[in-house]
C-alpha cells in the first residue's frame, strides 16, 4: 500500500514521464528500482540467494507486469484506493492460468 500511497502523490510526474510525450529510459527505471525488487522482495529465500536463469526470467516478467499495472493505474488518474491497488496486483501476481479472473 506504502508503494501506491508514494505513486499516488507522484502522479502528476509519473503521468507525465510515462505517457506518450514522456521519457523512454524512465518506464526500464522504474522497473528496475521498484518493481523489480518488490517481486525480488516476495521470491523465497533459496530464490533469491541463488537464482536460475528461469528465476531471472520469472523476475523480468513480473516486473514488467508491474510495472504495467503502475502505467495504467496512472493513466486512468489513479482512480482506485492504494490498499485496492495493492490487493489487485498481488492477487494478479498469484493468478493461475484458468483460474477466475476476479478479485
């Protein structure tokens, strides 16, 4: 939740660097700071001290879908609370294919 709160009073730069008139290095920043590590950040333990080359690929996933997840969020104008943004990108973090796409 502290992330979105943080983004949330960010928004008007982050609007601005992300859109389409924004910084083309930022969105691979951002990914790299932030989202990486918020997924490298919830990996277990022997993940995280010793990955594989399909750890790192898991990671690079998930960070890009982070990091759209952010994108979006902030182009709608940040609509959604930051505890309802914090639950939606766990629970599609953690969504199996065939799963229930719901909340």
């Amino acid at each position: 939740m502290e992330l979105f709160d943080y983004l949330r009073e960010q928004s008007d730069f982050l609007h601005a660097v992300l859109g389409p008139g924004g910084d083309v290095r930022f969105g691979p920043r951002l990914r790299e700071a932030v989202c990486e590590n918020l997924v490298q950040n919830i990996l277990h333990e022997k993940y995280r001290d010793n990955p594989t080359v399909f750890v790192e690929y898991y990671v690079a996933f998930y960070a890009a879908a982070y990091l759209g997840i952010i994108a979006h969020w902030i182009e709608r104008g940040c609509p959604e609370f930051s505890e309802t943004m914090a639950r939606i990108a766990m629970r599609l973090l953690f969504i199996k294919p065939g799963e229930s796409i719901e909340l």
